[in-house]
C-alpha cells in the first residue's frame, strides 16, 4: 500500500500502465517531479497505493502464481 515511482524501463512501463499503478520516471529530473507530485497531492499517494497494492495482489501474489502454476502443469500433462 505505499505508492511508488519507478525506472521506465523493461517490464516497469508494462506495470506503471501509463502511470496508473505507479509513476514511471525516465530519469533524474523526472524522478524528482514525481516525488514532488506524491509529497503534494496525497489523493494521488492513496491512489497509486491502493490501484499497486491491488496488482501485486492480482497479478504477483503467491496465490496468483500459484494457481498460474497449477493451471500451467495440468495443461502439459493434458497435452502430453
């Protein structure tokens, strides 16, 4: 539940979506107008934190990956 700003590089731009779940910098000057930003709008500090914490739930939990996992090997063994 904490909001965060990350580098916009590989698979980050994927989990920022456009600055949906985190702010996605591309560098120094643009890192630190993000920061700026989550100190003074705390609607967007709640935001950010509530729409990442919900991903990582959703898509990176180990209830998530598991039943990803799972699903993954019944396929194979099915196939082969």
């Amino acid at each position: 539940g904490v909001p965060a700003v990350c580098s916009a590089v590989g698979m980050n731009t994927d989990i920022s979506n456009a600055n949906k779940n985190c702010l996605a910098a591309s560098g120094h000057d643009e890192f630190a107008g993000h920061m700026q930003r989550l100190f003074q709008d705390q609607a967007l500090r709640e935001a950010l934190a509530e729409r990442g914490q919900r991903l990582v739930k959703e898509e990176y939990s180990l209830e998530s990956l598991g039943a990803r996992l799972a699903e993954t090997l019944k396929d194979v063994s099915s196939d082969g």
